[in-house]
C-alpha cells in the first residue's frame, strides 16, 4: 500500500483553518490532493455538524410548537375565562332576580296567610251572626206567642166588657123601672127613687166606662195585630238575613280554602326559589373558583412560554452559529425551524405577546426558504416531486400570515384568529414535503 505523499505545511494550516471555519464542502485539493485522513475528518465534522444541526431543528420545532400550542392554549383559557365572567355576572344577576322574586314570594305567602286568618275570622263572625240570629228568631216568635196571647186577653176582656154593658143596660133598665114605680109610690117611694136614681147613675157610668175600655182594648188589638204583622215580617227578615249570612258564610269558607292552596302554592314557590337561589350562588362560587384557576392557569402558562421563548432563543443562537457551517443543503432543516417560528409568532400575535407589522412581513420569495427555493440549481431536486409541490403551501403560509396579522391589526380578531388555525393545514403539507426533500438531499 502507497503511503500518502506529505502535505506542506503551509497548505496543511490552510486545510485545518477551513475546518476550524467549518468550511467542510469547500476544502481544495492541493498540488498532490488532500490527504485522506483530512476529508475522512471533514466528511465526519459536517455529518456531527448536521447530526446537531438536525438536533437543535427537532429542539427548535419542539419548544416553537409548544408555543404556539401554549399560546393557543392561554388564548382559549382567556376566551373561556371571559365568558365565564359574563356568566358569572348573568348569575349574579339572576341570584338577584331569585332573591327580589323569593322576597315577593314570601311576602305575598305572608299576605296569603293574613287574607285567610282574616277570611277565617269573617267566617267565624258570619257564624256567629247567623246565630245571633237564630236566637233573635226565637225571641221574636216568642214575643209573637206572648203578643198573640195578650190580643187573645184583650178579646176575652171585650167579652166581658160586653157582658158588662149588657148587666148595665140592664140596671139602667131596672133602674128607670124603679124610679117609676117610685113615683106612683108617692111620698113612700121617694127613698126608693133615690136609690133607684144612684142606681141608674151607676149604670150610666159602668156603660161609659165598658165603653172606653172598649176602645181602648179595640185600639190594644190593633196594636198588637200591627206588633204581630210586624214581627212576623221581622221574623221573615230574619230569616232572610240568616240565609244570606249562611249563604256568605259558605263562600267565605271557600273562598278561604282557595286562599289556603293558593298560601300552599306561594310557599312551594318560594321554597323552590330559595333552592335555585342556593344553587346559583353555587354556580356563582365554582365560576369565581373557576375564573381565579383560570388567570393561575394563564400566569402558569406565561411562565412556560417565557421559559420556552428563552429555550428557544439560545436554540436560535446555536442554530446561527451552525448556519455559518457548510453542510450540504442544510437550508431545507433550517426552514423547518423558521417555519415553526414563523406561526409562534403568529399565535403570539393572538395574545398580545409579539406585535407583527403585516406591511414588514416576508413574503415566500423573502424567507430563508424562499431565497434558496429559487437559487436551487439542482437538476434532479428541481424536479423532485416535492420540491414542485412545495412552493404552493409555502404561499398560502405566507399569504395566509400576512393576511391575519392584517387582519389582527385592522381589529378583526376572531376573523385572524380563524385564520391562524387555517395555517396548519398548509403548514402541516410544507413539514411534509422538506422531511421528504430533506431525507433525500441532506
């Protein structure tokens, strides 16, 4: 076996700073070519160099997906936070409203209770009055009997009266035969005449008197026929008025039934009141509880971001270190790594994090990809099936990027925010096609 020939020195300091410089592809050959062991070594430099540039891209896609995962995270917990403060206020609001109807629930059960103690207490006064009256219809017929009984005394003392006038007719008769008899006696019948004449005096007054007692007891009867009548239509009356009160007292018992069920009613409604209105405060509590988790959550989510952010700006920094050193299409990883970037920074937009100028954006021609997707001079990548496909989906990233930070900034946010999420799917394709190029050219 032929032994290299010795390499000057001069051109051997030359090769070792190029490989210090990390200028692997462009080694030259010297006057009696470059020694096997130095490409060996150059050969197995750039493979460690892609080996960690291919590391630190996994590292770079990771920790930016984690962003942006993060970050869409934090958006949603925010949107869901301030959701459920307006659902916490609606139910602060309805608690109130449940407490204001409960309030009026009670009070008017309250009034319920004191519209049937008060219809209870008509009732029972009805009752009584019914029998007040009763009793007021027995002292009248009572009273009548006894009116009655006494026009029946009066009848039988006009019976007598007649009796009398007849006996004083007849004295008065027997008298008037008297005194004539005594005037024939002559002078022994004047004694007679006298008598007969204080005889026929007597008469006189016992006709005058049966005469007045006659009108007397004849106007008594007509008092007492008048007292009858009117009693009797007072009794009527009466009567009347009892079944009336009867009659009142049986509605005011119903109406006192239906006031009770309606007080039963009341009380049901405002028990289940009282129960809505513990489970809204309930509901109330857990979405406080669950707001206060929610902004903890967000401040743990920051924290992680911020971590990240700071993992992922010493990942770039090693990533620009690496980029100074030749390896062969190292572009198609490093685009990997940009992408993802590149939608961290959109999802961060979303959140107030990173403020981006749609007008200062890159298009597809201007990113790292862009610039070295049309310097390709490669025959055989020009015409792989995914270097043709990529151009499209790299587009609509951008586009679509550019677009929802416009969007964002002309104050469109849930329309930015649909957008954004558009991006995955032609972000997904774009990861696809360089692994594809990447498996074959790197």
């Amino acid at each position: 076996m032929n032994a290299e020939p010795p390499v000057p020195l001069s051109d051997l300091n030359d090769l070792v700073d190029r490989l210090i410089d990390g200028k692997y592809l462009s080694l030259p050959d010297g006057p009696e070519g470059l020694p096997t062991k130095l490409r060996e070594l150059a050969d197995k430099l750039e493979s460690r160099s892609k080996g960690l540039l291919r590391h630190s891209v996994g590292m770079s896609i990771f920790l930016n997906d984690t962003v942006t995962q993060s970050v869409q995270t934090m958006r949603s917990i925010r949107e869901m936070s301030q959701r459920m403060a307006t659902i916490s206020a609606s139910t602060e609001e309805m608690v109130a409203t449940v407490q204001a109807i409960s309030r009026t629930s009670e009070l008017a059960a309250s009034n319920a209770h004191s519209v049937q103690d008060i219809s209870d207490e008509g009732a029972r006064s009805n009752e009584l009055v019914v029998s007040t009256m009763r009793d007021m219809v027995v002292t009248v017929n009572d009273t009548a009997e006894r009116v009655a009984r006494l026009s029946e005394t009066s009848a039988s003392i006009g019976a007598i009266v007649k009796q009398i006038e007849q006996i004083a007719r007849q004295t008065n008769l027997l008298a008037l035969n008297a005194t004539i008899e005594a005037a024939r006696a002559g002078e022994a019948g004047k004694g007679f005449a006298v008598v007969a004449n204080e005889v026929k005096a007597l008469a006189n007054q016992t006709a005058t008197a049966t005469t007045d007692i006659r009108d007397r007891i004849g106007g008594l009867k007509a008092e007492t026929d008048a007292i009858l009548a009117g009693m009797e239509q007072g009794a009527e009356a009466v009567r009347q008025g009892e079944q009336a009160v009867l009659s009142s007292v049986g509605k005011m018992r119903q109406v006192s039934e239906e006031i009770r069920d309606v007080t039963a009613l009341m009380q049901e409604i405002a028990d289940h009141l009282g129960q809505q209105r513990q489970a809204a405060q309930e509901i109330a509590s857990n979405l406080e509880l669950a707001t206060e988790r929610s902004k903890s959550d967000t401040d743990s989510i920051n924290k992680l971001i911020d971590t990240a952010s700071v993992a992922s700006a010493s990942l770039t920094d090693m990533l620009t270190s690496l980029i100074e050193v030749e390896m062969k299409n190292a572009v198609i990883l490093l685009a990997k790594s940009d992408h993802m970037v590149w939608r961290r920074r959109l999802a961060e937009m979303l959140v107030d994090r990173a403020k981006l100028n749609p007008h200062e954006l890159a298009n597809h021609h201007q990113c790292r990809l862009g610039k070295w997707y049309d310097q390709v001079q490669d025959a055989s990548m020009k015409s792989h099936p995914a270097f043709l496909a990529l151009e499209a989906p790299h587009k609509r990233v951008h586009d679509m990027g550019i677009q929802a930070a416009q969007l964002y900034a002309d104050g469109k946010f849930e329309d930015a925010v649909e957008l954004v999420a558009a991006i995955e799917e032609p972000s997904k394709e774009v990861q696809r096609l360089l692994d594809e190029l990447a498996a074959v050219y790197s």
